[in-house]
C-alpha cells in the first residue's frame, strides 16, 4: 500500500477471532458481545439472559456495525437507523431494513464457543395484521404528503 492509496474493509480482511475454532465463553459472557469471523464472514457473537447467539455483523440496511447496537430481549437494535433484528431467527422486525441478517449454528464445548456454519435460511412468518385487507387510511410521511397538496393546489 503506497500513500494515496484508499483503505478499503475489503482489503483489512475478516476481524476478531477464527470463530470456527472457538473462543472463551467467559470472554463472551464479559463483554456480551464478540465480533470474529467464519471464513471471510463476519459473525457476531451474542451473550444474552437468553442464551449465545450467533448472528451476521453488519445490518442489512447500511451495512452499520451490529456489536454496537444494543439487544433488549429476543431483538438487536442497529446503532444508526434503529432497525430491529429478531437473534433468533434474523429477520427484520422493524423498518428501514428489509432483508434479514445470517444467523449461525453456536455449540459449545470445553467452555468454548464455537460456529461452523449457517442456519438455513427460514422464510419469515407471514404478518397477519393487514394480511390480505387493504388499508382504509393511508399516511404519507415526509415531502410526499408536501407533494400530494402542492399538485392539488396547481391541478384545475
Ligand atoms: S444501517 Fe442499520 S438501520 Fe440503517
């Protein structure tokens, strides 16, 4: 790398340990969370009243890092938009992300955390709130609801 040249995480690699060959359950259960790595993949290691959970690093929205949200429950808050993971099974709970995150096999042995391989990706369960119902109001939030007066305002 020569100066001028720009630093990419492509270039930096996978961080933290090779989680494929395991690292400290009391190491995880101090800082609660754990980046490493499965192959190029990065995995976050989760330690929660609800047991370890292994799931993909980064959101699904703008790609912000998972360690620093915060998890409440079964969920993991992204730290930039607030979206909202479900740890269990990766789907997205909340808007904006759509796309779920991976999540991962967690074993343990020896007092050691180890991941090896993916969970099969589940189709999300389908939300039965508005299933099948069209909505009797829409809201539109933002310069949409602005645009939708002004073309009134100008309409003949
Ligand atoms: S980057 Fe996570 S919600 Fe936007």
């Amino acid at each position: 790398m020569t100066y001028g040249d720009e630093w990419t995480e492509d270039q930096a690699g996978p961080s933290g340990p090779d989680l494929t060959q395991g690292v400290a359950f009391a190491e995880l259960a101090r800082c609660g969370k754990l980046v490493g790595h499965v192959c190029e993949e990065e995995v976050l290691l989760i330690h929660s009243e609800k047991g370890v959970f292994a799931v993909g690093a980064h959101c699904t929205h703008y790609h912000a890092p998972l360690v620093d949200g915060l998890v409440v429950d079964h969920s993991l808050r992204c730290p930039w938009h607030h979206d909202c993971f479900d740890i269990h099974t990766g789907e997205a709970l909340r808007a904006p992300a759509l796309d779920p995150i991976a999540c991962w096999v967690v074993g343990q042995r020896d007092g050691k955390i180890f991941v090896q391989r993916k969970h099969e990706a589940v189709a999300p369960a389908p939300r039965t709130a508005t299933s099948g119902k069209t909505p009797e109001n829409i809201v539109i939030v933002g310069g949409g609801a602005d645009w939708v007066r002004s073309s009134r305002a100008t309409t003949p």
